[in-house]
C-alpha cells in the first residue's frame, strides 16, 4: 500500500485493475485505492507477471502493507510491492553494451519518432502537446494512435462515471493534517510582488484569436509557465526538506492546486512542467482537472509534486498568501488578475495587474533568495512569446 | 529411406569441402594442419586418406606465403580452397588478401580473375584470450572486390562453399569456433543456397533483430525469451556481409519499425555500425524508436571466462535492449 | 434549433461541470459563473463543450456576451 502523501495512515483497496498472469510493466496502473483524497489510481514500478493479489477488495490496510506479489517469469518470486518510493525512480539502466541508451533519462522536450510523426500525418492529428511513452521519451505510432481513439481532446459533454469519489469531510481531515503540521514544523516567511500582465495578456488574446476554441489558453498557463522556468534560475526553492536537509528535485514537477467542487483541494503534480509547451501544458491542466473531479488520479501524480502552485482565479481576492505543503519548500501563489492603477512613464494608469506570493521555508532559503524567484517571474510574464 | 540426417556444422563444412574435391578436379585444398593433422577443428579430417596429397595440402607455417600462392593457382585456372586457421592469423597475409586477390581483377582491367575461396575461423568463447578470439570479418566487408559469407544454420555451412566455388571473385567464408560442435537436422529437400540474400529465421512483428554467426543463435534465444513476455521479435540472418542484402532489412524494419544489430565484433567502426548507418540512410521515417546494437565490448578478449562471456554479446544482452525499444523504462 | 432546446442544451453542459448546481432555480440574467461557481476553467470547457455540440467558433471577444443564460441563449440563436 503505497504512501500518497506525507500523513497517509492506510487505504481502502476499492478495485484490482490486474489478475493473476497478467504481465505488467513500469507505469501500468494496477489498482484503485480509496483515500482521504479521494479515489487515486495506484501504479506499479516494478515489472513482470503478477503472482497474487494478496488483499480483498474492500479491505482497509496500513501503509507499507503488501498488497500483491509479482514475479519475473521463471524465477523465484521478487519481493512484493510495498511502500511507494518519495518520487517515482529513474530507469534503472539495462544490461547492454549500449552506453548511449542506458545514460539518458526518459527526457521531455516534445521527441517525436519519425514514424509517429508520419502516422500523425496520415489521422491528421497534430503531435504537438501528445505525452510519449516511446524511447527517451518520445511520442511513438501508439501514442499518436492512442490519441485518435480517444478524438476530442477532453471532451467533457461525457464525463466517465465517478468511481467511489471523495468525501469531502474526509478530504477536509486530511488538509487539516497536513496544513496543522506545516504551520508547526515549517518556520515560513512570505514575500510578495505586483506585475504587470498588460504584454503577457495581449499576446495570449492574439494567440487565443488565431486558434479553433479547443485550442486556446487561460491565463493560468502562463503563470505555470513562468513560475516552472523561473524555479530553473532559483532551484533552492523546488526540492523537498528531509532529515538530511534540503535535497532538490529531480526535476521541476509543479503540484496544480485544484479546488473540488463541494469543497476541498488537491494538487496533484504536472512533471517536468519547465519543458513543455504551452499548449501541452493547458491539455495537461485540463486532463488533471478532470480527473481531480471525476476520479481517476495516479498515485504518481500525488508524490512526485517538488514545489506547489496556486491561484485564486479571476474571481478571487488579490493576494494569497499560502500554506507549504510538506515535504516541499515553497508556495508560489497568484491573486486574481485585475485592472489597478500602475505607474507608467510619468503617469497613473490601469493595467491588468496580478499579485504573485511566496511562502518559503526559512530553514532552506532567506528573503533575498525568495525575491530572485518573484523578480525572475516578473521578467519572464514580460516576454510571453518566449514562455 | 535415407538415414537420419542428423549432423553437426563440422560435419556439413567437411561434406561441402569433400564434394568439392569429387565434382572438380581443379580443386585442392591448401592450409596449417589440415592433412595429417585433420584440420585444427577436425573439418578435413580423413580427406588426406581419401584424395591425396595433391589434393589436400599441408602448408609451412606462414599465411603470406600460401595465401599468396592460392592467388597464384587461382590466376592460373585452378579452384583452391584455402584455409587460415583462424582471423587472427590471417592477419598476416592481409596484404594478399586485399592488394592482390581483391584488386588483381581491377587493376588488370578484368584480364586477370581470381577465383580464390578461402575458409577462415573466427570469434571468440574458447578461452583463448586476446590475440586468439578476434571477429573481424567486419573489417573483411569493408574490401571492395570480396564477398564475405557467414554460414550460421546447417544449410549454410554445407552448401555456401559450392556457390563460392561457382563465383569467378574471391569468396572469404567464415565459419564461427562455437558452431562447429552444433548439430541438427539437415533438410533433405535444401540441395543448394545462394550467397546473396540474407534470410528472416523468425518472423516478428515488434522489433527486428539483425545478427549472424553465432550472434544468431544468441538472438533466436533473446527472441525465445521476449515471447514469453508478449514481445515478438523478428530475426535476420545476415549470411552475407558483403555485399549486405539491405532491402532484406529495410523491409524488415519497414515492418516492425524498431532494430537492434548484434556483431561479436567491436563496437566502433564495425558492420554493426555500417548496417545502422543504411538504415538510418534509407528507412528513417519508419523508424519508431532508436537505432540500437549489441556489439563486443572494446577491450582485448579476457583470458578469464566469466570475463569472456562478460565481453561477448549474450542473449540476455539483446533481449534487454530489443525490450527497451519496444517498452520504454 | 428552438430557445427551448438552447437552453436544454446549455444546462445539459452546464451539469457535466457543476453537476450539483441548481438548475431548475436558476434566474436567466444572473451571472452563471457567480450562480455556480464556475472558475475561468470551468468556463472555458463550457465554452469548448459548446463549440463542440454547435460548431461555433466563439472569438474570445464573445465570451461576456455567454455570462448569463439569457445572453447565451440570444447569442446562440443568431
């Protein structure tokens, strides 16, 4: 029973997406488990045929229990799946005379293998933004293919059926847990900044203009965007804070904070969000969203978060001033986007304004530190075209 | 009817040499050891009782020297079958070897033909260390001017040697140390083969896997073992390294759309990189995943087997990485 | 397509968002995204899921004019 997040106790096996026999690989979900957080689909990083499942559906068990066995065909069974690891491990390298192969990690970066790229052609469908699960992470013929099974992107006139879905007095024990928790152990300081989103909304209003309705982008990439690229120029802010001190993250995967109707919050990780496109990243937000709602979130996506981000919308207040979500370091926060007064030249005048915060741990970083993520924020949102 | 044909690769070389000797008699054998002795692998054994010592010749320990009059006999009309003990060996004669039987047609405008076959061993897995245990009939199919054989099946090493006997250049055979004790069913129905096409062994669907030699017996078995795991690899055999059969492969890769090339031969510079570099040339935009290779790590061969086998290409090897193209990590 | 059928449609998706608004309650000129808590991600799948079901490209410049039921509806009948 893996960890989903640094409070779980247990989880409540709801459905076994496996059978004994079947081969499974890294990545392949395997099971659906029903937390605080509502129902999160479990997936597996090990890899062979699956021997036993040892717990009943229904059943309710601690974290780090065993809940299935799987083996390597023809050997002796390997040791079961337990604990879930902090992120999800890199590749291990395979035995070859192939060094080239075993140094890369699965890399974003939008990789396309000839042939998909060929294939997309052929559907008419534009790779750009699909997720590859090809070598090195490259988008490969079954993705393309995959993706035009599925048609529309996010379509959602037909949502999936909820499975058991959240309780919300459950979700709301679970964020008193862990917000109680930061305010004890995490000594925060809270800087905040205003910029101006006069360029940044003007270029997103003519790209919105020359794109079909599916394709258009919300404000909020741009603040993802921005916010990914600028924890590159200030890493000590993404990572996580342990018994060992600070360890950075292995890559910038940023925690979405999303509001549940009916209340509650979740903020499941969008991985490697530095190198994706705009376009792929509002599909992704979108993909998340969905699920967030509907159920249907992987337990990769719950533990792998290296710093969180949240906005209030464009009907919230100005200035959000966050709360860290343990283990990570910081909190970047934006109030909603409003016109206010500003000084340009010589003189006052309206401009699309927003607030961008950040609550740091102070164990970690200091004030100066902290300001260098909001300045390089501030200079990134001034050149849109370049997000 | 006939007997069982049930017979080891030794046994198949030794009836292609002994049908040679039967049905021309300008054939003659020329090598170290192959008379009295037998043959250092025991391939010619009992040809000396049976046609002679003209017809089967003990040579002085110096393969410029015979080499270069196999070139001669064969200059002059003659069909010798030379053998060079092993690769390593034929090291010193290199210079016959490629200035004079492979350039003599050319420089001579195609007056002079130099119908010379010679048989070579090759590759390592014997303990015999470094300056016995090379593959480098790679090197051989980079020479303009020599077709380069590979028999690994039973089929192969019976009747290649015919069809470079017919073939008016200089045919270089190489015959891999670990096969020679492989035995099987000969088919019966096989009475000849040609010496310019590679061959599909296994049919696949999910990733073509280019070897010869005994790299395909090891990639038969990584095939075994990724069926088991739902992944259907399709084998070539290469059989001919020069010229290379690319529309063989290119069809192949055309199909499944993933490729892993196994060559005992050292990574840099070897076949394994020239049949790469052609696919990339000319099957790019079929291609879904990375090229990849499973080549002889670049280190003088061990004298250690554990190290040995460490150094080789192995099955587990090529399974890893076929499986790596077709289910990314 | 009939006013009638717009507005069925618009609260068919209208509920794949917010299935647990009040749709029977809700007062033509009132601000949809106040009424049912709808974020600007909210809207703009609504948005999309009515480009989808119509055909429409709405230019983003449109988007105030589908703010109430009212205003969509007259919008989508031109």
């Amino acid at each position: 029973m893996p960890a989903l997040g640094a409070d779980m106790e247990a989880g409540t096996l709801v459905e076994w997406l496996i059978k004994p026999g079947d081969w499974v690989k890294r990545g392949d979900v395997v099971a659906v488990v029903e937390t605080q957080k509502g129902a999160i689909e479990i997936e597996i990083f090990s890899e062979g045929v699956v021997s036993e499942l040892v717990v009943p559906v229904g059943a309710k068990v601690p974290v780090g229990s065993l809940i299935a066995r799987i083996g390597v065909p023809g050997e002796a069974p390997t040791p079961p799946v337990t604990a879930f690891p902090a992120a999800p491990p890199t590749p291990a390298p395979p035995p070859t005379t192939t060094p080239v192969a075993t140094a890369l990690p699965a890399l974003r970066g939008g990789k396309i293998t000839p042939a998909a790229r060929r294939r997309a052609a052929e559907l008419g469908i534009d790779p750009a933004g699909l997720l590859g699960t090809g070598v090195e992470g490259a988008v490969s013929v079954a993705d393309v293919e995959a993706a035009a099974a599925h048609s529309a992107p996010v379509s959602l006139v037909a949502l999936p059926p909820r499975r058991a879905g959240f309780d919300s007095a459950e979700m709301r024990k679970a964020i008193a847990a862990a917000m109680g928790r930061s305010k004890r152990e995490i000594p925060h300081y809270y800087l905040s900044h205003t910029v101006d989103l006069g360029a940044a909304l003007a270029w997103l209003a003519a790209f919105n203009d020359s794109q079909p309705v599916p394709n258009r982008l919300l404000p909020a990439v741009l603040l993802l965007k921005a916010s990914a690229l600028a924890l590159r120029e200030v890493p000590q802010l993404n990572g996580a804070y342990g018994d060992g001190g600070f360890k950075p993250g292995p890559g910038i995967h940023v925690g979405w904070a999303i509001s549940l109707r009916g209340g509650g919050l979740i903020a499941p990780a969008i991985r490697d969000a530095d190198t994706r496109s705009l376009p792929e990243l509002m599909s992704v937000m979108r993909d998340l969203v969905q699920r967030a709602r509907a159920g249907g979130l992987r337990s990769s996506e719950l533990a792998s978060s290296t710093v969180t981000v949240t906005s209030l919308g464009d009907r919230g207040a100005e200035t959000v001033m966050g709360i860290i979500y343990p283990p990570q370091v910081a909190l970047i926060g934006y109030g909603s986007i409003g016109s206010r007064p500003w000084v340009v030249g010589k003189r006052v005048k309206p401009r699309p304004l927003v607030t961008v915060s950040l609550a740091a741990d102070h164990r970690v970083s200091d004030g100066h530190i902290g300001a260098l993520l909001l300045i390089a924020i501030e200079r990134l949102l001034q050149e849109p075209e370049k997000l | 009817m006939s007997a069982s044909t049930q017979i080891t690769y030794r046994e198949a070389c030794r009836q292609g040499l002994r049908d040679a000797l039967l049905n021309d008699p300008k054939t003659f054998l020329m090598g170290e050891d192959i008379g009295r002795y037998g043959g250092c692998y025991a391939v010619t054994k009992g040809l000396l009782d049976e046609f002679g010592e003209e017809r089967v010749r003990d040579t002085p320990l110096s393969e410029s020297a015979y080499v270069g009059a196999g070139i001669g006999a064969a200059l002059v009309g003659m069909r010798p079958i030379v053998e060079i003990m092993t690769v390593n060996f034929s090291l010193l004669a290199l210079d016959q070897i490629i200035n004079n039987a492979a350039t003599i047609p050319h420089m001579s405008g195609g007056q002079f033909a130099v119908p010379l076959v010679i048989r070579i061993a090759t590759g390592g897995g014997r303990r015999v260390a470094a300056q016995h245990s090379h593959s480098l009939e790679g090197w051989y199919a980079h020479i303009p001017g020599l077709r380069i054989l590979a028999p690994a099946v039973l089929e192969d090493a019976r009747f290649m040697l015919a069809a470079a006997l017919a073939d008016p250049n200089p045919v270089l055979i190489f015959e891999h140390v670990m096969l020679y004790n492989i035995e099987g069913e000969l088919d019966p129905a096989v009475t000849s083969v040609d010496i310019a096409h590679a061959k599909v062994r296994r049919q696949g669907t999910d990733v073509t896997v280019i070897a010869y030699g005994n790299g395909l017996f090891k990639a038969l078995t990584a095939a075994d073992t990724m069926a088991t795991e739902g992944i259907e690899a399709e084998v070539i055999d290469l059989r001919v390294l020069r010229p290379l059969d690319t529309a063989t492969l290119l069809a192949s890769v055309a199909k499944t759309r993933r490729c892993v090339i196994v060559d005992e031969g050292w990574r840099s510079g070897s076949l394994a990189a020239e049949i790469g570099m052609r696919i990339a040339e000319q099957a790019f935009f079929d291609l879904d995943a990375p090229l990849r290779r499973v080549c002889g790590r670049e280190v003088p061969m061990p004298y250690a087997a554990h190290l040995e086998d460490a150094a080789l290409p192995q099955p587990a090897d090529i399974a890893a990485a076929a499986r790596g193209l077709v289910r990314p990590a | 397509m009939s006013d009638t059928e717009t507005k069925s449609m618009i609260v068919e998706l209208l509920s794949a968002i917010a299935p647990e608004g009040d749709f029977a309650a809700l007062v033509g000129t009132e601000d949809l995204r106040e009424t049912l808590d709808l974020d600007s991600m909210d809207f703009m799948n609504f948005v999309v899921a009515l480009h989808e079901r119509t055909g429409i490209d709405i230019p983003e410049a449109d988007y105030p004019k589908l703010r109430t039921l009212d205003g969509a509806i007259a919008y989508l009948a031109r």
